[in-house]
C-alpha cells in the first residue's frame, strides 16, 4: 500500500494513521504519522489485534445487536472488516435479514425501510473486542432521508462482519501499522 511505502522512504515518520469521520459520513479527515487528538477522546481507547493490514480484518470476542447475539469469538464469522469506503454494516446473510426482520420489522416491500417512529426503540448494536465494548445507538444505524426510515444493516454473502462510516462516525479510528503492535484502536469521537 502507498502508506507503507511512504513510511519505509522516511516520508512520514510513524506507520499511525487516523481517521475521523463526521456524522452523516459528509466530512472527515486523514492523518498520517498519527492521530488529531482534537477529535478524540483519549480515555474511551478500545483496541484490536489486527490479522490482517491489508485488509483492516480484525477478531471481536463479540457481536450483539440488542439481546441478539450475532457472533461469538469461537465462531468463524466473528471477523471484523474496518472499511472506510463501506456506507453500512454488512453481515452474514442469514443472520441479517432475520435480524431485520424480526427485531427492525422492516418493509416487506421495500427491504430495508422501517417505522421512522420507533427508531429509539430499536436495539443498539454491541460489539466486544477483548474486556471492552463499543456501543452504537440505533440513531446511528437508521438513516433518515426525507421522511422515510431505512435500515443500513444489510446482508452480505461473505461470513464475516464489515463496518463503514454508520460505525465510524461515532468513532475516531487509529490504525497501528508498526510491525509488532499492528492494531486498530477506536476512540469516542468529539
């Protein structure tokens, strides 16, 4: 990757990189050779081994979307995509759709669409990585356009999980490339 050919030149100084994304996904920013404190804070640090720096894959102990547990650590699927050009959560095919479904009572015409009206009732979505956990509010996984509702929990065929910028809003993201400590740490966002 550029990035990693940039530090082994010597063009930036650390293999940290940082990323912020404001809600809505509209507006962010990259800091390369660390990370813009300005826009985290730093005591709510949750950190994850990464398996693989070419993809930002990472293991969760776990996943659950209100009382639904998605994955559990033993579980092949509970592998964790970090992906910034991803606009939604994705996840096993299966396990989604009964999830929005059941719990979301979405549109059966219109897939993704749910009640505007309960988008505080709806479950938040957990994920466990080592002892701490990240927590994401329903107002952040319902996208509001216009009048209608939409979930942005959608299926994949892959048996893993993906996150995007629903997620990484919430975030501040620092990616930890540095052989040895190759890590993803995620951060409150200010």
């Amino acid at each position: 990757p550029v990035f990693l050919h940039a530090v082994g030149e010597g063009k930036i100084a650390k293999s940290i990189f940082g990323i912020y994304i404001q809600g809505g996904g509209n507006k962010g920013e990259i800091t390369f050779g660390g990370v813009n404190k300005a826009h985290l804070k730093e005591e709510t640090a949750v950190s994850a081994k990464l398996i693989s720096k070419t993809t930002m894959l990472i293991k969760m102990k776990k996943l659950a979307l209100g009382e639904t547990e998605m994955c559990k650590e033993e579980d092949e699927e509970c592998k964790l995509l970090v992906d910034t050009a991803c606009t939604s959560i994705m996840g096993p095919k299966e396990k989604v759709e009964e999830f929005n479904k059941e719990t979301l009572d979405t549109d059966k015409e219109r897939k993704w669409k749910v009640d505007c009206d309960k988008i505080q009732e709806f479950p938040d979505l957990v994920m466990t990585l080592g002892e701490k956990t990240l927590t994401l509010e329903s107002s952040y996984y319902i996208r509001v356009v216009g009048d209608t509702c939409y979930s942005t929990i959608r299926p994949k065929n892959k048996e893993r999980w993906q996150i995007g910028d629903v997620f990484l809003a919430k975030f501040y993201t620092e990616y930890n490339l540095k052989t040895d400590e190759e890590e993803i740490t995620f951060y409150e966002a200010k």
